[in-house]
C-alpha cells in the first residue's frame, strides 16, 4: 500500500489528484498539506512517505528553494513537482535539485495515471512535449550550448546507443524506449549505463541535460 502526500494550496486540485491516485491505488494512504511548512511537518512525521506531490507555487515555496530546503531535510522521500509552469528550463532545473519527476497540471487524467506509475516504479518521469518543445529565448540557449556534450563524446556512442539517448531526451522512460525500439528493457538499461559512462555523467538528468540541443540526425547519418 502506497502512502502520498498531495501539498497544494487549491482544495480542488489537491482533491482531483487525489481521485486520479485513488482510481489508480485504491488502497493508497493519502496525506495533504496546503503550504510547504505544512509538508515538511508531515515529512518529518511519515519517514516511510512513497511520495510527494509538490505544487511549485505555494505559499513557502519561493520557486525552487522550497524544493531543494524539503529534499535537504527529507532526502530519502521521492519529490515530484506539480505546476502549470510547461517552461523548459524551469522542468529540467527541479530535475537537477532532487526531483524525481514534472507532472504538468493540465495532463489528462490518463497521462497523470501513467506519471504516477513511472515515478512510484522508481523511474523518472518528464512532460514530453516540453522537453520537445525548442525555446528562442537566447538565455535559455546559451545554457544549452554550456551544457553542450563535446562531439568527440557523441561519436563514442555507437547508433542504437544515440538513439536510446535521443528518446531519454525526449522524457521517454526505459520502458517507453523499449517499446518504440523493440529491444528488451533490460537492454535499455544497460545502454543507459553506457551512455552514462561515455560521455561522463553520474545520472539520466545529467544526460538529458547535455543532450537538450543535439541534432541527432546529423550523428545518425554517419
């Protein structure tokens, strides 16, 4: 039996999640909290928390410090961040600060169903139309570029490794990957482990990262 913790400050939506997750895990414990005071109380009180379910923009939070303060004093508890924000940078920088996935508030039901079960089957869930979607904000490209792998760490990677890594950018889980591949999941995994080592990251986020402004093309044609 799972054990949630919903911390929002709209009653109707901490509600309309709540039926999502009941339809889904009947059995499911749900806490609430309306502020991030009050999660991190019940963080403190429930250690043995599957998950919880922060909104991005209640009262305490201030942005993504609330996040990284709640992952400082309950760092064994799985976030993942709820929000109408769909920015690119914004969903891949709560990644890198210890959240576990980006649920964006005006996914279907479905789509919110199959995030819920990613996240509490231990994977990483991102919205894969933002992840997609490009930005002309120059800002955000320059990031891009910093973040840029080295070409000569691309070549390493053998073609079905490449677009392995082009699916994880597009916020596709291993399972996803396995599927539109046709390959094992258990292959998935050890490609991601490859990856990983090969161009020098210590985790999926960081790949995915790296990999936000690849031309996958021009290194598929090779």
């Amino acid at each position: 039996m799972y054990k949630l913790l919903i911390a929002d400050d709209h009653p109707l939506f901490r509600e309309a999640i709540a039926d999502v997750i009941r339809a889904r895990y009947p059995d499911a414990e749900i806490l609430q909290s309306e502020n991030l005071e009050g999660a991190q109380a019940l963080a403190e009180e429930h250690d043995d928390l599957d998950l919880i379910l922060l909104d991005l923009n209640m009262p305490g939070m201030y942005g993504l410090n609330g996040l990284m303060q709640l992952r400082n004093e309950a760092p064994t508890i799985p976030v993942v961040i709820i929000s109408a924000e769909e920015d690119k940078n914004i969903v891949l920088q709560a990644m890198t600060y210890g959240a576990v996935g980006f649920i964006i508030k005006s996914l279907p039901r479905d789509r919110m169903t199959q995030a819920l079960e990613q996240v509490l089957a231990g994977q990483v869930y991102l919205p894969s139309d933002v992840i997609r979607a490009s930005s002309d904000n120059s800002r955000t490209r320059r990031r891009q570029d910093e973040n840029q792998i080295p070409p000569e760490m691309l070549n390493s990677l053998t073609r079905r490794q490449l677009l392995v890594l082009e699916r994880m950018a597009n916020g596709e889980s291993n399972k996803q990957i396995a599927y539109n591949l046709c390959i094992a999941e258990t292959t998935v995994k050890a490609h991601v482990s490859a990856i990983l080592r090969k161009l020098n990251v210590h985790n999926r986020i960081q790949a995915v990262l790296s990999a936000g402004n690849i031309d996958f093309n021009q290194y598929l044609k090779r």
